[in-house]
C-alpha cells in the first residue's frame, strides 16, 4: 500500500507502516499472519507489533491461550494525538523554564543578500517598543539597492518612536546625515576619519547584536 505522509508525521516507517495496514485489513491476526500479509519478516513484525501496541495504535488479546493482535479504529488515532498534545502542554512551562534559562547559550544566525539585510533590520522593528534604543556603529558604505529602503526604515523607525544612538566616522557628507537626527530620534558621535578601521555595520539591541559585512 502507498506510503502515507499523515502516518510518517505520527512518526511511522515504511514497515511499520506496511505491518498497521495488514492488521487493519485483517481486523485481528496472529504475529505470523500479520507478518504473512504484510510481507515483513517475522522477528521485525513481532517487534513492530509491540511497538504499535505500547503507542495505543493497535491492541493484544488472547483467546485459547493464543496471542492475537487487533487493529483500534483509525479514528483512535486523533485521540491518540490529542492527549499527546494534551500532555505535551502540561509540561510546556518546565520546558520553557528550561529554554528560557539565563544562562542559555548565545546563538548565531547568518543572513546572505539584501533579503537578508532587510530581514535584520525589520527584526528591530518588530522585536522593539516604543523607548527603546539601537546602539550603532555606522559603517561608511552605502548599498544603493537599499537607498530607498533604508530611508522608509528610519522614517517607520522614529514613527514607532525607537531611538538611535550612533558613531560615525567625520567625513564628507556627515553632516548631511546628520542634520536630521532630532527627527529622526537618533544622537550622532562623530569621531576623527581613520580613528576605526571597521568597515562593517554594527547593530546592537535588545539582547541582539547584528554585525552586516
């Protein structure tokens, strides 16, 4: 039978699959009709059998003294689910305890392209609140793909009410830049051309620090 994608998600194989189909078909079965049927060797049949069994998927009765295995309705299945997910957020607040523990390691994403760039710095916006500050090193390169993008950023960025504060090397073109800094809820440092040879762009903000290259 076709291999089916709702029972690979509750975490079946294509054997244990092919095992639940023929007892589901046979209703109920020896190990070694099952086995027959489903064309899986005996010894992996008993195993997935007590698998199944153990999961609440399939059940064990005997008659005769003799062992047979029988298939639950398939509707069994979502209850199955259900309780799994019921259990699941039962113990979500120890595991958010677990993953929101202060000293949980720092993790590193990377970004590529403008897509990227973007991405970063719609973070900010989306992770800040008004009051809120972005400290900033301010690196002296333009990316002209983005000119019209960045603009409409800051405007949505002092919109929201978030702060800057920003170093800046002094060169040619600065004080353009920074003749809207009240508008724009941002204070400038201007520092000596040369006094950092950083060419990057330094962000750094709520417990994020954003580095583009």
């Amino acid at each position: 039978m076709e291999y089916m994608k709702s029972l690979s998600n509750l975490g079946f194989n294509q054997k244990e699959q092919d095992v639940y189909f023929a007892l589901l078909e046979l209703e109920k079965a020896t190990a070694n009709e099952v086995a027959y049927k489903s064309k899986v060797k005996r010894p992996t049949t008993y195993d997935i059998l007590y698998r199944l069994r153990q999961q609440g998927f399939i059940a064990e009765t005997y008659e005769n003294k003799k062992r047979f295995f029988v298939a639950n309705p398939p509707e069994n299945l979502i209850e199955i689910i259900e309780a799994r997910k019921r259990e699941l957020k039962e113990d979500l607040p120890e595991l958010l305890s677990i993953f929101n523990t202060k000293e949980r390691k720092p993790k590193v994403q990377y970004f590529e392209g403008l897509d990227g760039i973007i991405q970063l710095y719609e973070d900010t916006l989306e992770v800040l609140e008004k009051g809120d500050e972005i400290l900033a090193y301010v690196a002296d390169y333009e990316i002209p793909e983005l000119e019209q993008y960045m603009h409409d950023y800051v405007i949505r960025r002092a919109k929201k009410g978030i702060k800057a504060r920003g170093i800046a090397e002094n060169k040619p073109g600065i004080k353009e830049f920074t003749k809207e800094n009240k508008e724009q809820l941002r204070v400038t440092k201007l520092i000596s051309e040369g006094q950092f040879n950083l060419r990057n762009e330094i962000n750094i903000y709520a417990n994020k620090v954003i580095i583009i290259t």
